[in-house]
C-alpha cells in the first residue's frame, strides 16, 4: 500500500493554481491551496477592471479542479523542518511538499510624489482605488500611464477606448 501525498500550495495565482490543479490530477496525490482571499484574481486583467469591461476576478470553483482543497487563510510561518504552515487563523498544514508561489507584486517607483498621486494595477486594491478616482475625477481629465510594459499598454489603450485622453510614458 502506497502513502498518500500531501501537497500544500501557498499563493492562488496562476502559479499557484496551475500546479495544483496538476499535481491533483496524480494518484496518491492529495493538494491543498492556501489563499488569502476566497476569489482568484486574474492579474492579467486588472487593467479592464479599471473600466469596467472586466470584473478580473473568478470564484476558485472555477478555476480549481474538484480535487483540490481550498484553505482561505494566509500563511504566516513555514517550518521547513517539522514540513508545516502556520495559519494566520490559529490553524497548521502539514505536507510532504510545498509549492511556495505567492507572485510578484509592484516596486516602489522611488519617485516622489509616486506613493501620494500614482495608482497601481498591480494588484486588486490598487486597481479599484485607480477605478474609485476614475469614477470620481471629469471624463475629460488627462491620464498619465507610466510603464509601456504588457500591463502599462493595455491599461493606457482601454482608458483611451473608453474616451480618455492618455498619455504613455
């Protein structure tokens, strides 16, 4: 008789989903995903959240197989040596393997004035405080989008088709 496989997953991004919803399809094979919020944030879409053509966000029964389980909680202590995550919640998981995959988030610009009168789409709460100001500044106001990487192109053309003026810097 073969042991059973406890795989613990922290982070539901892309990362984190994908590998469990892989490793889940194995025999033997029992995968749980931490996370701190009960949605999956598809990170790749934020800049449509910001004008509404796109909520970028999913319910995990979506995008996680059956056999996955989800722990909403944060992880607060991994002991690499007793192979256990500590919860914020009080609780602990024990594992045979950890897939670590928290993502990436944004840098401190280092410029000032950035962290007083700049948005992020970085993350969820960055981009609905930028929608917030949106919403609440004249259509006719000008936008400023900084980064003319994947995420600063597409933030700057779904503004501009939603009538703003843009300017990408």
């Amino acid at each position: 008789m073969s042991k059973n496989v406890q795989v613990v997953v922290v982070g539901g991004g892309y990362g984190g989903v994908t590998a469990a919803n892989r490793l889940a399809r194995r025999d033997g094979v029992s995968v749980t995903l931490v996370n701190r919020r009960a949605d999956f944030v598809e990170r790749i879409r934020l800049h449509q959240m910001v004008t509404g053509s796109d909520d970028a966000v999913a319910g995990f029964g979506e995008v996680l197989g059956g056999n996955v389980r989800l722990v909403v909680d944060a992880a607060t202590r991994i002991d690499a040596a007793e192979r256990r995550v500590s919860l914020a919640g009080g609780g602990t998981l024990t594992y045979d393997y950890l897939i670590y995959a928290v993502g990436s988030g944004a840098a401190d610009p280092g410029v000032p004035g950035a962290a007083e009168f700049a948005y992020s789409v970085s993350d969820l709460e960055g981009a609905e405080r930028l929608r917030s100001a949106l919403a609440a500044a004249p259509a006719t106001d000008p936008v400023t989008v900084v980064g003319a990487g994947p995420t600063g192109l597409e933030t700057a053309a779904e503004l501009a088709e939603g009538g703003r003026k843009v300017t990408l810097v």
